[in-house]
C-alpha cells in the first residue's frame, strides 16, 4: 500500500472507486497526461507513486478557479499558469508519478482499525480544512455508504491493524481513495476526544478480548481550541 499506483490497480480490478490517472515516468508523458486532463483548462495533480502526507505533490493550477486550499499545504507545490514552464516539468519527474484530475471536498480522514480485512472498528471524519495541514477540526459522522466503502478496501487489501485512509470527493460526488497510510492518523486524537476508544479497541482486538461497543448518535465537531484543548460540539441528525 505504499506504492499508491499498485494500490488503486488492486482495488479497481475489484470494482472500487479509484482517482483517474495516468503513470508517468518521463517528461513527454508528463506533458501528455497533462493535455489529456485539459491542462491549462482544468487543475491536475501531479505526485509520486510511492510517496507519502503530500511530499512531492505539484498542483498544475487550471483556469477552472480551484479553492484555495488545494496544495497549500507546506510539502506541495502550487505551479500557476504565470509559472508554468519546462523546467518546471522537469522539476516534478522524480521516477514513477501520478498524474490525475483535481478532486474536490469534502475530504476525510477514516480511523480504521482490521484484523486480517476484518474491520474492528471505524470512524469517518470530515475535514474542516479539506488539506488536512493544518489541522483546523474535524466532523465526526456517521457515514454508512463510506464506511462501507472502506470496509471493502480493508478486506481487499487484507488491512492488519491500526490504519488511516485518505478520501476525497469525485466529480461525481462519491468518496475517492487518495491513499491508504499503515499508521494512526496524526489527528486521531479527534476520535478520542469524540468518545471513540480506538486505541483501546486496537489493543483489545489483538489480544482477542470483548471489544467496547461505541455508539455515537449524533455527529460531532471536534474543534482545537485557543489554550491547544480540543472542544466539542454535539449537532443533532
């Protein structure tokens, strides 16, 4: 699952909704895919096959007005039309890429907790800011058609473990796979402060104990504070 090219084969050859892309290894390819996700009318991205938490990550920005958070991040790099040159081309062929339309938000992190594809536990939440860095809240949901959805990627890719899965939103609405991390979140403390014990059910489901059952009826926004303390707010379905 490092490997994000490998990733989506795997689970578009089992039917799951992956990111459109092409695999790029050279410049003339790289111009290539550009054009045939009409780059300079629309935003594409560029990032390495086996990569990780944005490292690597151009956004070719298109005259298609892409929100402003789109590759703001500090490990991005936001290439405008002004900048866009061959040596910028260059630049971003660092061996195997990926070259792929914008997706758009909402975007989630998933908390995921498998033995062996079995998942144990799980938790959708929806970034506040849809980049993730920095992290400015989440919304803890329940999400029944993308718990779903990660669920069939968990057993697909026979997920063992405490894992975070990184979703966006397709031109067509549905919840699109960026990539699979084998690791805690590092904004799961949100799911902790909403109530969910996942690092205890993590624990117990490997010892093969009698796992809590969590039931949160409401969705809840997980917000940091001034004083660095987390605070919640319950909102009614």
């Amino acid at each position: 699952i490092s490997n994000k090219m490998e990733t989506y084969n795997l689970l578009s050859s089992s039917g799951i909704n992956v990111p459109k892309y092409n695999v790029i290894n050279s410049v003339e390819a790289l111009k290539a895919s550009l054009a045939k996700f009409k780059y300079p009318q629309n935003t594409v991205i560029s990032k390495p096959s086996n990569g990780r938490g944005g490292r690597g990550l151009y956004v070719f920005l298109g005259k298609d007005k892409p929100p402003s958070w789109l590759g703001s991040g500090k490990r991005e790099t936001r290439i405008t039309l002004d900048s866009f040159s061959f040596k910028t081309l260059i630049d971003v062929v660092h061996g195997e890429c990926l070259v792929m339309p914008m997706l758009s938000s909402p975007a989630y992190d998933v908390d995921l907790m498998a033995i062996k594809g079995d998942v144990k536990a799980i938790v959708v939440r929806e970034r506040i800011n849809p980049s993730g860095i920095p992290f400015q809240g989440n919304k803890i949901l329940q999400n029944k058609t993308i718990e779903k959805y990660c669920k069939e990627i968990a057993k697909i890719l026979n997920l063992d473990g405490l894992h975070d899965i990184d979703l966006m939103t397709d031109d067509e609405g549905n919840a699109c796979i960026i990539e699979v991390n084998p690791r805690p979140s590092g904004s799961m403390a949100a799911s902790l402060i909403a109530g969910v014990p996942i690092i205890d059910i993590a624990i117990l489901s490997l010892l093969k104990q009698k796992i809590p059952t969590v039931n949160i009826k409401d969705d809840i926004t997980v917000l940091p504070g001034n004083d660095n303390i987390m605070r919640i707010v319950h909102e009614k379905n």
